[in-house]
C-alpha cells in the first residue's frame, strides 16, 4: 500500500494555496513560479506512480517554463519513449494538483491506484532535470520531495534541455535493446548528433558561421557543449548566453520573440550582416526560428514553416535518390497556424494533415506516415522515422553508388533527428546539412513559397471556456453564431483566413488572419478580435 505516513509528512510541508486551481494543459502545469511549490511535490508522487504503472519504466520529469517569462515556472512529465505523458494521466494530474488539504491528497492518490490499477510493488524510475530559472532549485527541492515520499529511484539531470531530457528517457528505456536510441548521457546525446553532422556534410564546402541566440537559456550551455564535437564541421556563434542575468531570458530575444514580433532581437542588430543567416531557441531550446537580412537589410523570418518545407522537400529528394519511393512515404503534419503559402506548397507535392495545436496532436499524427515530418509555425517539430522505415533503410541494397550514397544520407538523418520531441540543437543542424547540401542562402530557402502576411493577437476574455472549435481549431462551434460572423467578414478580403482558438497556457484567446496584404492581414485580425471581445 501507499506509504501514507511518509506521504503526509512531507506533504504537509508543500500546502497547495487556496484559491487557485491548477491545469495540466498542452505545456504540463505552467503559471508564476512562486506558486508551484505543492504542485511540483505532488507530480513528484504521480512521476513514481506513473513509472510503477509501467513496470518500473523510467518517467522523465522536466522542470521549466519554456518561452514564458522568466517569474513563471512549469513541468511536465515525460512517458518511456520520451513522449508526453499519455492523455488519460493529464486529467490524474490536474486532479491530484488540486487537492485543497493534505487529507485531500492523500484520499485522491488512493483513488488513483485504484482506478489505474497501479502495482504499488513495483519499482519506480526517474529521471528529472531543470531550465535556468531563478525559481528552479527550489521548485526541484519540492519535486525531490515527492520522489522520496513515493520511494523513487531517481537521476538527476541537472540544468539541462528539454528535448535532451526527452532524450535521455528514451536511451534509458531501450538501453541493451535492439532499439537502444543512445549513450544516456549529455555526453552520448552530443556524440550522437555531431558525428551524424560530420557524415551528413563530410565533403561539402564549409557553411558561413551562424549566429545563435540562446534566449539567455539553457540552449547556450548546449551550444556550448556541441561547438567542442563539432571542430570544423560548422562555425557556430552564440548570442544571448546570459543565463545568470536577472530578467534576460526570453526577454527580447528568442524563438517566441522573433516569432511574434516578427523582428530581429535588438541585441542582434550590431552583428547580423545582409545576407547573413542566424537562428533563435527558446528558453528551453525545443523550438528553432532562422532568419537573415536581405540585401536591403529588411529582416526575413524562417519559422518552423519553411523549416518543414526545406527538410521535407530534402528527405523526398532522398527517398527518390536510395530508390526507395515505393517503399516510403512521406508526410506533413501542420497546425491551423500554419502559412496558407506552407499548405499550398506543400500539399501540391505531398500528403498534409492538420490537427489541434499541441505537439502531442502532431507527434501521434505523425507517427502514421513512414516518415512524417511536423513542425509548427513558432518553430516546435521534428521528423519521424516509423520502426518499419527505419527497418527498409537498415536491409535495402543500394543497386548504384548513387543509391549507396543517398541511403547513407537517409540512416545518417535518423541519427541527427531527435525523434523524441522537437530540438532546436538537432532541427539546427538538420536545416544546416540541407543548405549544405542544396548550398542555399537563406534567399534561396526563403523563395520556395511565398508566406502571406499574417497576425496573431490575444484577447482577454471573461470566460474562455465558452469558446470550443472544431475542424483542427479552424472553426468555432460556441458560442453559437459567432463562427458565421467570422466567415462573413473573411469573405470580404483576398487569400483571407482567420481562426479563433482559446490558448491552452494563457487565460487569453488568440485570434489568427492571413491575408494578401499586410494591411488587410492586420485589419481582418483586428476585426475577428472585435467579435470575440
Ligand atoms: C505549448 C505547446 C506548443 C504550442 C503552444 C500553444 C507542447 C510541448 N508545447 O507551448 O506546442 O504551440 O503550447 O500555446 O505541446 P497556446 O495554446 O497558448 O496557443
Ligand atoms: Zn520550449
């Protein structure tokens, strides 16, 4: 049974705080740092309870707040083969963090055992790590807390990525299996991507260097360690590698900075020449943007967009060289928030799903194509390689050198792709060896498609649950009429688009429109807004 006493002593020392409810949402728990301190020790308790359920499997669990504000904090859990945590758990999650008293918890996690049927017998395993917030060492003080309440063996992975904890539940899971993913260690994970890198652009002409902005986060240490694997193969220049400055991280710079000014951060301005490609990671480096200047020095955004269109585009162009067209497929999945210029260009040449924002809701479509390709417009996705593909890839006998070369090409990208979650480490050098490759400047990449211009804006609303969409979050079925609304207006401008979705990490609802022009992409925005308001 439950180790009770234990459980309500350490328990008592993490009170949940009246007053507010939490949500295990699309990002796991995230909300202002200072009030996660109960919610952290009692995910430590589900993490053991979730890794017994699965016989003793190891259960990643990641403490941060990604693109968000340096005050809030956050965690997620992660399941064996680095996936997020299965559906059904978020709800056991939600409830247990909710809890009003010690009594409370105690009564709920009894509840749980029983209704999941968890073998309290087993061992436990887990592997946990942290972003480089302030508030972190103290939030996994908690976490630690309920690890040892629930008697979890557990490694701590310290101040870490998130796709590298992703990573590293993955390794550990199939280690000494025929599916082993890697070493289990930062080291093994470094190893991994770099020696794939130096194969897939050994013999290629040396790229210009690129500037990363790190978002003053946790990216900059990986950075910095992968620089070391790296040698020559690619010159990298790290930016915004602040990570002790109070306030920096995030704070204009960054994924989500770029993505939703759609600017150049400031910090950057002094050292990005025209012509010259840069990229920005998030706080938690699991979502990439590039950019560059043209030769007017008007700043182009890269997203995750093109980035799906260039390595889609590339794996075809392999599949078809290794003579493997028939045997593989390969696969788009998007989002609403996707560029109408992305769909159209992609959907001329390849099968492409759209499916609710969230990467759960594109990893699992994902996992339907031989090889599906997902990223979203803010620059989270990777590239799936489905057991059966990458079967075909280790027995198929090249009949040409051509073939030989292509097929290396292809096993090599499964190694350099974290297929765990997205990366911005590993997307990087992913979208590096293609423009290696296809020896692109960010013009050329850019010209594939044509984005239209677009807007995104927030509403604060008194009640966002009463806004519920369908069709991939195109369309909204309450409150009742007001999708009508929306079409109508719509109709009235060219190439127009626009959807209104409730956010799933901010009490707010996002409009998005699209549009011909950018005055009319802004106007339709600002008009959807007026309706929802
Ligand atoms: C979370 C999601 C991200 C999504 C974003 C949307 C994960 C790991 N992250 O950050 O994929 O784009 O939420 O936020 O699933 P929103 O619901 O507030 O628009
Ligand atoms: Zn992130």
């Amino acid at each position: 049974s439950l180790p009770v006493d234990t459980i309500r002593i350490l328990a008592d020392r993490h009170p949940k705080p009246a007053n507010i409810r939490f949500t295990y949402g699309t990002a796991g728990f995230r909300t202002l740092g200072s009030t996660l301190d109960s919610v952290m020790f009692r995910v430590g308790i589900l993490a053991g309870l979730r890794s017994k359920k699965l016989d003793g499997k190891t259960i990643g669990v990641m403490v941060t707040a990604s693109h968000n504000p340096e005050p809030d904090n956050g965690v997620k859990l992660v399941d064996p083969r680095g996936e997020m945590l299965e559906a059904a758990w978020e709800a056991h999650a939600t409830n247990l963090a909710n809890a009003p008293t010690t009594d409370a918890f105690i009564e709920a996690l009894e509840n749980l055992v029983k209704i999941a049927k968890i073998d309290l017998s087993k061992p436990s395993r887990i592997v946990y790590g942290r972003d480089t917030r302030p508030s972190g060492p103290s939030l996994v003080a908690a976490l630690e807390d309920g690890f040892q309440a629930i008697g979890a063996s557990v490694r701590n992975a310290g101040v870490t990525t998130t796709p590298i904890l992703h990573y590293l539940v993955r390794s550990i899971n199939t280690k000494g299996t025929k599916d082993e993913y890697g070493i289990d260690s930062e080291e093994g994970y470094m190893q991994k991507l770099s020696t794939a890198f130096k194969k897939l652009v050994a013999g290629k002409p040396a790229s210009p260097p690129l500037i990363v902005d790190c978002a003053n986060g946790v990216g900059a240490q990986a950075v910095d360690e992968i620089i070391k694997y790296l040698g020559d193969s690619l010159q990298l220049i790290p930016h915004n590698t602040a990570t002790t400055t109070p306030g920096a991280l995030n704070n204009a710079c960054g994924a989500d900075f770029v993505k939703t000014t759609q600017k150049l951060p400031p910090s950057l301005a002094q050292f990005l020449k025209p012509g010259q490609r840069a990229c920005s990671f998030d706080g938690d480096a699991d979502r990439l943007m590039y950019f560059y200047l043209d030769e007017r020095g008007q700043f182009r955004m890269l997203d995750g967009d093109k980035i799906a269109a260039l390595v889609a585009a590339f794996i075809v162009d392999l599949v078809k060289a290794a003579g493997l067209e028939e045997e593989i497929k390969v696969g788009i999945v998007q989002t609403a928030y996707a560029n109408g210029g992305s769909t159209k260009y992609l959907s001329d040449r390849l099968p492409v799903k759209c499916v609710p924002t969230g990467v759960k809701h594109l990893h699992h479509a994902a996992e339907h194509y031989d090889v599906g390709v997902y990223f979203e417009a803010n620059g989270h996705g990777t590239v799936l390689f489905s057991p059966d593909t990458q079967e075909t890839l280790a027995a198929h006998q090249p009949s040409t050198p051509a073939q030989s070369t292509a097929l290396n090409h292809l096993v090599n990208l499964t190694q350099l792709i974290n297929q765990t979650v997205g990366d911005a480490l590993s997307d990087m050098l992913l979208v590096e060896v293609v423009l290696a490759h296809k020896s692109y400047s960010g013009a050329e990449w850019d010209s594939l498609y044509v984005d239209l211009p677009n807007r995104l804006v927030k509403v604060v609303v008194s009640d966002i649950h009463i806004f519920k969409t369908e069709d991939a979050e195109r369309r909204l079925v309450s409150p009742p009429g007001l999708q009508a609304k929306i079409d109508e207006l719509v109709r009235r401008y060219e190439a127009g688009r626009a959807f209104v979705r409730p956010s799933g990490t901010e009490a707010v609802v996002r409009v998005y429109a699209e549009a011909m022009v950018r005055a009319q992409a802004d106007e339709l925005a600002f008009r959807v807004a007026g309706l929802v308001y």
